[in-house]
C-alpha cells in the first residue's frame, strides 16, 4: 500500500531549464508535505515543505506546489544547475494518527551542462 | 549546531550476530526517528521517541529489533541474530516536534549482513 507515490523513477534536464518533479498520495489524513534531496552514502537532506492550508511555497530556486483536491504535489527547480542531480524523495504526514513520514521511492535527477 | 550523527558508518556482520548502532539527535530536539532505506526505496519509518518515551513501532520492526532513548538524549537500535534481510541503510532523524515539523537526518548507518 503506496501512500505517497513518485512514477517518476528518473528525471533529465539541462543547466538553467526548469526541473519539475512529482508526486501523488492517497491518504486524505497527510496535510504536510517535504521535499528531500539524497546524494549517495549520505542522509536525505531537508529542501522545502508545504501546509495543507496553503498551495505554494517558495524558497530560492525551489518551489512546491500543492494541489490538495488532485493529491499531487510538484517541486520545481528553476534555473536547475548540476549541483541539483540528485534522488529527490517527497514525503508526508500529519496524519494525527501519527509523526512518522511516509516517503515515496523517489526521483533520481540528473541536470546536465 | 553539529546536525544529527549516527555511528559507525558502515557495519558488516555475520549472519546471527548481534549490532548496536547509535544515532545523536540535534540538541534542543525532543524527538528521534528511526528509518530503514533498502536499494531503490525511500526511507520506511520504524520508530521513534518523544523524549525517552518511544511512541510508535512500526510492524517492520520485528521482536528482533529494539530501540531505546534512556535519557531522553542519544538513541541506541539494537538488532539481534542478524539476517540478510537486515541489509539496508538505517537512519536516524530528529526533530522539534511532530510531524508539522522537518525531519532532519543523519548520514545513516549501512549494515552489511554475509
């Protein structure tokens, strides 16, 4: 049972365009939700996160969008640069069930010059 | 602020052997999070603590496994009579408070089972 689901498995894009990476849920209960980026043989770190009670947020490069009656959320990266290749895993919770985050199996993205 | 650490880095063990790994959480955080990454997942949740309180397990975590958090500082996650199943990167996360709030992790501990 995949709560949060990433189809994307890879994502390429060149320097200075826009990278969008997506994600889909099905819990109905998750009204937080946080972008990770993961590089090998090291820990997720944390990039950005959104409220259910908002539908855009933005920090720098990075910007998520939340379209909470679709259950999709986006991260744009714009301009994307090769620093940015990466997995990036989106991730939610706030079920009040709960603290823990359920993750998605993520998206490998790999900017090129 | 040093971040989350987790030690040792990498853990290779012998099929029935016992390992301890331990995580050091941010210090003003009062929650730990325990997770387990295999190839080509994203992290799963196992457990985590409020304080030295453990508050959730997940069905992951089999009579095997046991986490603790004595004083409520530094968690330990014992894993008995390893399996090769048990291969996988385990992390640790920690945070102000509750879901609402990041998660930061540690670089995590990657256990080798042979």
């Amino acid at each position: 049972d995949q709560q949060v689901k990433q189809n994307s498995p890879s994502l390429s894009v060149q320097e200075g365009r826009i990278s969008i990476l997506n994600c889909d849920y099905t819990n109905s209960m998750f009204d937080y939700f946080l972008w990770y980026k993961k590089y090998p043989a090291e820990g997720p770190t944390f990039l950005i996160s959104i409220s259910s009670i908002k539908d855009k947020n933005e920090d720098g490069r990075f910007t998520v969008f939340l379209n909470k009656s679709a259950k999709h959320l986006s991260l744009h990266i714009v301009p994307s640069q090769p620093g940015d290749s990466a997995v990036y895993f989106c991730a939610a919770g706030g079920d009040y069930n709960t603290d823990k985050l359920i993750f998605g199996t993520g998206t490998r993205l790999q900017v090129f010059p | 602020d040093t971040g989350v650490s987790q030690n040792p880095r990498h853990k290779i063990t012998k099929r029935g052997q016992n390992v301890t790994f331990r995580c050091d959480p941010i210090s003003e955080h009062n929650r730990l999070y325990w997770y387990r990454q295999t190839l080509g997942q994203g992290p799963e949740f196992l457990t985590y603590f409020q304080n030295e309180a453990q508050l959730e397990k997940s069905r992951l975590l089999s009579d095997r496994f046991s986490a603790e958090r004595p004083k409520g500082s530094f968690s330990t996650l014992e894993i008995q009579r390893t399996e090769q199943g048990d291969s996988a990167m385990y992390l640790c996360a920690s945070s102000l408070g509750n879901s609402h709030y990041e998660q930061y992790f540690g670089p995590g501990t990657r256990l080798t089972v042979t």
